[in-house]
C-alpha cells in the first residue's frame, strides 16, 4: 500500500512521457488521477490504521518498530566495503501517527496542486512530469524509515522544484530557484555526513550488522560504545545534533535560514507555493521529529529552551515582516514563518500538548496556507499586480471571493472554531505546562496580535472602503445597466 501511494504518481508520470506534447488534456486529467487516488489511497491509510497501537512516538525515547504500521521491509543495495564491511541499504517503509498525517496532508496538497495547474500553458508535458516527481519525493520522506532512503527522497525533491520555480517562476525566477537549492543543498551535505557517521555507529540487533534503520538508531542498545557517535562520545554528538537540526531547520525555515523562502514564493507560480508551503516547510520540522530528536534524546533534552526562543524569533519575526509588506503574496510567505515558530515552540515544549499542538498546527498550517496561496493566486491571475495599495473596496463587486478570503484569514489568524486555532491553543497549552518554555510563550503570544494585524489590515485595504483612483480594476456599466468589476493589466 505504501509503494503504491508513493511511486504512483511516478507511474503516472510514464505515462504522460508517451503522451505528445500536444495532447495537453490528457497530460492534465492523468496527472489528476493519479493525485485523486493517492489521495483515496491516503484515506484507505487511514482507516486501516489503528491508534490505539502507536501515537506519536518522535518523544517516546525510542521508535519500537512495533509502533508502525503498514511496514515494507526488504533489502535494497548491498556493497562490499573491503576492511570497513558492507554497506547494507534496506526498503524499509511504514507509518505512525506522525507520519500517516503528513501522508494524508500530502495526498490532500498535491489534488489542490493538480486542479490549480489547471491553466498552466507554458510546456505542460515537462511541467506535470517534474510535478508528479516531485510528489514522489514528497510522499516518500513521510514513509521512509530507512535514513538513507529518507536521504533519497529528500535531495529527490530538489530536482524538480528547482525547474518548476526556474522554468515557470515570475521575473526574478532564476535567481530564486538557485537560492532555494543552494540554501536545502547545504543542510543536505551535513545531514549526509551524520547519515554516514550514524551508520557505523549503530549496530541492527536482528542482522549484527551496521544499518541506517531509523527505528534502530532510535534505541541507544544498538549503538557501539566506542564508536563516533555512540551513548559515551558526547561531545561529537551534540555536533551531530546542530548539524543535522540545521539541515531541517534551512527547511522550515527557521530564523536566520529563513531568506529563501520569500523569494521562493513570491516567483514560484501559484501551484508550486501551494505544494511549497503546504507540504515542503513541514518536511523541516517532521524531519526534527522523526530524526532529530529520538536519535539524540539527551542533546534534545539540553537544548529545549535554545530551540524554544528560535521558535519565538520565527514567530514575532515573522509576524513583523508580513505586517511590512506590500506585496501580498509576500505577506502570506512571511506569515508561514511566523505560523512554522508555532511548531518550533511546540516541539521545544517537549510534552504531549505541545507536541500534539505542533501535529496539528503543521496540518492545519498546510491547509491553511494553500488556501491563502490560491485565493492569491486568483486576484493575481485577473490583475497581474500583488499590491496591496492597487485594490480596495472589492468587496462591494467581488462579494464571494471576499467572504472566503475572510474565512481563511480568520483561520490563519486562530479565530476559535477554525482549524488554527486548536493548533495554537495546543501548542501554548504544552509550553505553558513546561518550566523551560513558560516565559518564552509568553512573549510568543504577541504573535497572535501582531498576526491579527496584518492580517486584518490587508484586508481592510484590499476589501473595504472605496475603490482607489489607481486601482487595478475599473468600473464598467454591462448590458443590464449594472456596474461590473474589469481588471486590467496593471504595470506600474
């Protein structure tokens, strides 16, 4: 089941190489059944999973394998290493209550992209390739349990978003695509070099060989004591921990690693934002989770408050940068760093509520932010302008898009009975009930005014009052004498 969910979309994706390139309606409707029956697939995940045999296990102390579900393991690649042994790389993939909601929020993601690609016309055949692709390499981080087939997956990613964002991106799409595959290459060359060092340090009690199963690094028994990484050499491991929680913190992105990610946005089209801040942010933090954290419980644990006071920066950061912008799809970017120190406050927490919290707010948050992307996305379609200052009074003309533009604002604001509201309130609950980070939320809590106020600022300008002498619409009197709303191409 878990194969099917992960390679289908690269099935699809063959299937569209012997497609020609002029048949574009079938490139578009078999890319879309793919994504609907990941999506089916996902849900089927999900019944059949059952809760009460595993939660989330990333705080646990460990990763018994007895915790995952839908668990695929064979062996993979197997190389002679002369005096150092052999190498040995296994398929090994499952679920937990982690990971089987990353899986359906990636199912969920990746439909919404496909319908919003719907008007993509710029060499659709290699656009739906790298997309089906990169859909894969999504998937795939969320199952594997294999470090070095989570390795594949990851830098798999890389590949096609950098063509999607350069190919496809707005003016400056060039110099975005690079930044954002420079800034994740970097992470990925230390996250490879503690893959490797993790590898021999760690022993699999079932075969007595060295292994790169995540559920076998989780359990410090199977470490060597001597060994680089071992239980014993603290020093190195604290070294190992920075290094590869600066891998995943570039990815989620956290303060100072964040300069990617605005860029990324503002010249990614629409569809790839969606799949961008929906999806790719949260592989930062799951990453932490599945790896980070259970693999060096005690650096963890010393570490709390430090990755507590990022969490605050992100969010209070975040928030006053949106709160600056003019540029509205900007604003939304700089709102998922605020909305991604959530999760990184949760998870310093360290107890259930925050963790719990952290779960729901990287769902939430991925619901949440494509929505804002895409309702972005249509205003910049009809205006080809992103200014905030270039609207105003929209609602009086475009009374329905303004009522689920509310909505979702309310949502990513935390208006109690929208979906991010439970999140935070989870989130502030945990760091509220924990010693270290107690004062930090406390401070952390101004990012929910300051997020109103962006927020409701935007869309008092964009929305209410009148409409600007200026604006990127005019006011046209149709066939039945009634004003009607026609945008125009605004150049500045």
């Amino acid at each position: 089941m878990l194969s099917l969910i992960v390679f289908l979309p690269v099935i699809a994706g063959l299937i569209i190489l012997a497609v020609p390139s002029s048949q574009k309606q079938i490139i578009r409707i078999v890319s879309l059944l793919a994504a609907v029956v990941q999506m089916v697939l996902a849900v089927m995940i999900w019944r059949g999973y059952d809760p009460s045999l595993a939660g989330i296990t990333a705080m646990a102390g460990g990763m018994p394998e007895g915790s995952f579900q839908f668990i695929e393991r064979l062996p993979w690649i197997s190389l002679d290493l002369g005096n150092m042994g052999s190498m040995n790389i296994e398929y090994f993939l499952g679920v937990d209550g982690l990971s089987i909601t990353m899986v359906i929020l990636t199912a969920l993601v990746s439909t919404i992209g496909v319908l919003s690609s719907w008007t993509i016309k710029k060499q659709v055949k290699g656009y739906f390739l790298l997309y089906n692709l990169l859909a894969t390499a999504m998937m795939g981080c969320f199952v594997a349990l294999d470090f070095f087939l989570f390795y594949v997956f990851w830098e798999l990613m890389l590949l096609p978003m950098y063509f999607l964002i350069g190919i496809w991106g707005g003016p400056n799409r060039e110099y975005a695509a690079i930044k954002f595959f420079l800034y994740t290459l970097f992470g990925s060359v230390f996250m490879l070099l503690v893959m490797i060092g993790l590898y021999f340090s760690v022993i699999d009690p079932l075969t007595g060989n060295h292994t790169f199963s995540l559920v076998a690094m989780a359990s410090q028994e199977n470490y060597i004591k001597d060994a680089i990484l071992g239980p014993d050499n603290a020093m190195w491991r604290y070294v190992a921990f920075i290094v590869l929680f600066i891998g995943f913190a570039i990815k989620v992105p956290m303060f100072p690693f964040h300069t990617w990610l605005p860029d990324a946005h503002v010249e990614a089209p629409t569809p790839i934002s969606v799949i961008l801040a929906g999806v790719l942010l949260k592989l930062g933090t799951y990453g932490m989770m599945r790896i980070n954290f259970p693999l060096f419980p005690e650096v963890f644990q010393a570490s709390m408050y430090v990755i507590g006071v990022f969490g605050a920066i992100n969010i209070i950061y975040g928030a006053f940068c949106a709160l600056a912008q003019q540029d509205l799809k900007k604003m939304v970017a700089y709102s998922s760093i605020s909305h991604m120190g959530y999760v990184l406050l949760g998870l310093a927490a360290a107890n259930s509520e925050g963790m719990t919290g952290a779960l729901y707010q990287m769902f939430n948050h991925g619901t949440i932010t494509a929505m804002l992307f895409l309702l972005v996305g249509v205003i910049y379609d009809r205006a080809h302008t992103r200014q905030i200052d270039k609207f105003g009074g929209l609602a009086s003309y475009m009374p329905v898009y303004a009522g689920i533009v509310t909505v979702a604002w309310f949502a990513s604001l935390g208006l109690p009975g929208l979906s991010g509201f439970i999140s935070e309130a989870f989130v502030f609950v945990g760091a509220f009930s924990s010693e270290t980070t107690r004062y930090i939320a406390m401070v952390s809590v101004l990012g929910i005014v300051f997020g109103a106020a962006y927020l409701l600022w935007s869309l008092q300008r964009m929305f209410l009052g009148k409409r600007k002498d200026d604006a990127a619409y005019d006011l046209v009197t149709g066939p039945d004498g009634q004003e009607q709303i026609h945008f125009h191409d605004w150049n500045g």
